[in-house]
C-alpha cells in the first residue's frame, strides 16, 4: 500500500499571523492561500506547495513565527 508523502509548509520570513485561511481537513489546490502573514507592515500571502488535504495546522492568528517555522501540514 502506498503511503502519501507530507508537506510541510514553512514560514519563509520572522512575521505576525494574521488569518489562517484553512481548518483540518481541507482539501487545496496549489497555489491557494492558506496563511495569511504580516511582516513590516506588508501583508504576505502564504501560498500551498501543491493540492492535498490539511492534516495540521500549526500555528494560530496572533502567533509571531520565525524563518523556517512549519506552519501547515499537507498530505
């Protein structure tokens, strides 16, 4: 039986969440914003890798993230 690969998406910049725009069990086609960041005053879309379903959700609206931080969880 094969086994879906995750994906972990991942904060690219130190910055505020302000909308998580997913919920645990979503399905997403690439391309779709899932986070939305805020960071120096710019609001920055956070945009899926590839299509799958929402397995985790690691972060919450007012959360402060770092470079490299997971934030969703894709399968």
């Amino acid at each position: 039986m094969a086994r879906s690969q995750s994906t972990e998406i991942l904060a690219e910049m130190v910055a505020n969440v302000l909308v998580v725009s997913c919920e645990v069990g979503d399905t997403i086609a690439q391309g779709d914003t899932v986070i939305l960041l805020e960071s120096m005053k710019m609001e920055i879309p956070v945009l899926a890798e590839r299509a799958g379903t929402v397995t985790a959700i690691r972060v919450t609206a007012g959360d402060v993230v770092q470079e490299g931080d997971p934030l969703i969880v894709l399968d």
